[in-house]
C-alpha cells in the first residue's frame, strides 16, 4: 500500500465500493504500524464512494479525453449564457445531454463489468455529477481527479440545471427622435396630474411584484440550500452506517473462518480423544486379564505349598 494520502487515495479509490472498506482499514493499520498516526487518520476518514460516485470515478479514468471535451463544452455553456446566446445556447445543451448520457450509459457498462448493480438510480447520479460538473470549474476539478465519494449536484441557476435555455433578451425600446412627436404614455413632464398617478402606482405595483419575486427566490434559494445540507448530512449518515455495517459484516467473516478452523480443530481433538479412549479401554482389559492370571498363578503356588510339595531339592 502507498505510503502517502496522496498516492493512498488513488489506489483505494480504483476499487469497487464492496472492497474499498476493508483496503481502506489495511492502509490505515499499516500506517499505525509504521508509527505514522497522522496518516492511518487521514486515511480512515476516507469515505467508501457510492456506486454512482465509482462510476464517475471510472470514467476520470478510464474516459479522460472524452470527460475533458464535455468539461470544456460546459465552459462554452457559460459564455453562452453570459452573453444570453438563445439558440446557440439551445445547441450547446443538445450537444451536452448527448454526451451526459453517452459517457453515464459507459459508466454504466463499466459497473455491470464490475458486478455492480447498475441500476438507474447510478445512473442519475452520474449525470447529476457531469452536470455539475459542467457548471462550475471546482466541481470539475473534483471530477476529473476520480475520488469522489458521492455524487454531486449543482444548486444554482447556470447551465449545469435542466431547465430550458433561456431566450434572447429583449430590446430596449428605442428613443424617439428629436422631431418626433411623444404619445401621452411616453410624456413626462407634459403628463397630466391623472395620467403621472396612474403611471406611478403601475411602477409601484411593478415594483411591489419585482421585490415580492425576489423574496420569494431567496426564500426558495435558501429552503433549497438548507434541504441539501440535510440530504448531505443524512447522505454522510447513510455512508458511516454503511461503512460500520462493511465493518461488522468483515468482522463476522474472519469469525465464520476462525469458527470453521475450530471446527476442523475440534473434529481432530475429537477422533484423538476417541482413539485414546478406545487405547485405555484396551489397556485396562489386558491389565485385568494380567491381574486375573496372576492371581491364579498365587492360588496354584499356595495350593501346592499346602500341600507339602515344595520346590525341587535338586534345584
């Protein structure tokens, strides 16, 4: 395992989700071990990326001239918008929905290839993230170094958003000449005292509607912000749950293959205590016949000494 953060991230981050955990917790008690805490924590705090963040990473990879064309296209989008280009804007966005869904159907064999369940809902989330990506230079950045570890959306209103381009904006209405004559709408000081209070309650009740719209965009901008900090945090949740129940499942399986050791060390205890058993069984019955035959030979020796046959003089 690399022995920096830097080089530590890049390969942990190659590997699927299912893998990433228990890769991650090898390079961080490495790290421990060679007396490096400061590493083995920055590597711990790495997060396990969701499928759709290893799809994305994927392509950083394995799509980088393909993943570069559609970041620089999103630079284009900008300008684009910038100068309120309507129909160029329009074309831009067909192109970028045609390689958004291109590079996401890739992603998506990739996954399959990989054994991951590739699904949908990655599949949004991987266009979610070009998206986003495409909207703002350091969402880029992030993509393009292929370590995310969720997928990534784009808040404002440029053109990571789905919604339609915006139309051409509208021309000024032009000045009268010099000669020409001014309605009785277009007057100024010429308006008469009615038409002038009529004039300015349409641009107080305008400006009551502008100020009203206006609230109500920051009010949305900020629910907005505060549900996605919640789905985030929620998002963060999810992943160290993830993460602890990757923990305990690994945990259970060096258990399962430490109980089947044990099994297989009992089954041998077993067959040794059986032969030792039947061992001792076999020597007990041969000291009781020797016991048996001893007592036999004592009976027959008193018998004959009673008997006053003693042993041979010759002898």
């Amino acid at each position: 395992m690399a022995t920096d953060l830097d080089a530590a991230a890049e390969q942990l981050y190659r590997l699927v989700p299912a893998e990433f955990v228990v890769a991650r917790d090898r390079a961080a008690a490495e790290a421990r071990t060679e007396g490096d805490r400061a590493l083995a924590a920055a590597i711990k705090a790495l997060r396990r990326p969701t499928q759709g963040a290893w799809m994305v990473n994927w392509l950083a990879r394995a799509r980088p001239d393909d993943l570069g064309r559609l970041l620089e296209l999103g630079s284009a989008l900008r300008v684009a918008q910038d100068q309120m280009a309507g129909d160029e804007l329009r074309v831009l966005s067909r192109q970028r929905h045609a390689v958004v869904a291109a590079l996401a159907g890739d992603a998506r064999r990739a996954a399959a290839e990989a054994g991951l369940q590739a699904g949908d809902a990655p599949a949004r989330e991987v266009e979610e993230t070009l998206n986003a990506a495409l909207a703002d230079d350091d969402t880029a950045a992030a993509v393009r170094a292929g370590r995310l570890s969720t997928a990534l959306r784009y808040s404002g209103f440029g053109p990571g958003t789905d919604g339609p381009a915006p139309s051409a904006p509208a021309v000024a209405p032009a000045a009268p000449s010099a000669g020409g004559s001014l309605s009785r709408g277009d007057r100024g000081s010429d308006d008469d005292p009615a038409t002038s209070a009529r004039r300015r309650r349409r641009e107080a009740e305008r400006s009551h509607r502008i100020d009203e719209a206006e609230a109500a965009l920051r009010t949305a901008r900020t629910a907005a912000a505060d549900a996605r900090r919640t789905a985030d945090a929620q998002a963060q949740r999810a992943q160290e749950a993830r993460d602890r129940l990757d923990q305990l499942r690994a945990s259970i399986g060096d258990l399962e293959t430490r109980l089947v050791s044990l099994r297989e060390q009992e089954g041998d205890a077993t067959q040794q205590f059986t032969s030792a058993e039947q061992a001792r069984k076999d020597a007990d019955r041969a000291a009781a016949d020797g016991d048996a035959r001893t007592v036999s030979a004592q009976t027959r020796l008193d018998d004959l000494l009673a008997n006053g046959i003693g042993p041979d003089p010759d002898l």
